[in-house]
C-alpha cells in the first residue's frame, strides 16, 4: 500500500461546500484532522458522485441527519495545511469498525500516491454525503423541457422547443 504525502488518520469534521452563487460556485470538501486541515477543491459532479458512491457503499439503512453538519467552514481565519484538486478518489467501509476509508488522489499528478488519506465514522461520513446532495442539489433550477440549468438574468430559450418555449 502506498504511503500518501498526509495521512490524516480519523478525522473529526467533514464539510461539503459550496462558494459562490448559482451558476458560478466552486466545490469543495473540507478535512479536518486533528491538528491537520486540508480541502480538496471539485467539480460540482465531483462532489455528487463522490456522495452517491458513499451512500451505496454504506448500502441500505436508515438515513437518519442530525443538523450538526449543515455548517459553513469559515476561509477568512483557518489555515489550510493541504490545498488540493481532487482526482481519483478510492473508498472503503470497515462495517465491524464502523469506519469509512478514504485515499484521494490530487487531480493531474503523476505520483501513484495518494495526496491524502483519512478515515471517518461511518455516520459522519453519511452525513456529509448527505449533505453534499443538498448542496449540489441547491443550484440553478433547471429547464422542465431541455433541462438545461437557467439562469435569472438571461432569457432562455428552449433549444428543444426550437426557441418558441420560454421559460
């Protein structure tokens, strides 16, 4: 098994972000450790499958939240020990433990090493996954015919409507 550049253990938070309004937000995740805090920046796509990989590799229960993770991380007064881009991201469950494995690879690097490693509870994990569907979810509203995401500003006109749908 590889050793990755910061093995952060099991953690103690995990935030999924979303900075920026609709139709320009950037997506992140942010790791805190014990004494180590890193964020891996994502694609909003990124972020909603990560989630839905975790929710299937949980499998079938109960989806219980509490409200102790629909937080927002405060950038102005942390600092980041590891700022990275995700990449290839590698999950496995301990079900006995309890515990949700995560290797996460940086985004274009060459190294066969994984930027970053941590484990969380596997609840914490949930949570976080859930909430990240909440926040993916909460962008744009999209078109009911073409499903392209709308935008407040600008008219739009339906490309499968040929233009005579207004939304």
């Amino acid at each position: 098994m590889t050793t990755p550049e910061n093995d952060l253990g099991e953690v103690k938070n995990l935030i999924p972000q979303a900075i920026g309004r609709p139709g320009q937000r950037r997506f992140c995740l942010v790791i805190e450790g014990s004494d180590h805090l890193a964020v891996g920046w994502m694609e909003k796509e990124q972020l909603q499958e990560l989630s839905l990989s975790i929710l299937r590799k949980l499998g079938p229960g109960p989806m219980s939240r509490s409200n102790t993770y629909a937080q927002q991380f405060g950038f102005d007064s942390a600092i980041i020990d590891t700022e990275f881009r995700v990449g290839v991201t590698t999950l496995r469950v301990d079900e006995e433990a309890g515990l949700f494995f995560v290797e996460i690879h940086e985004r274009g690097a060459s190294s066969t090493h994984p930027i970053i490693r941590f484990s969380g509870l596997s609840s914490m994990v949930q949570e976080m996954a859930l909430t990240a569907l909440e926040i993916c979810a909460a962008g744009r509203p999209l078109c009911p015919v073409c499903h392209i995401p709308l935008d407040s500003e600008v008219r739009h006109v339906c490309p499968l409507s040929n233009g005579h749908h207004v939304v």
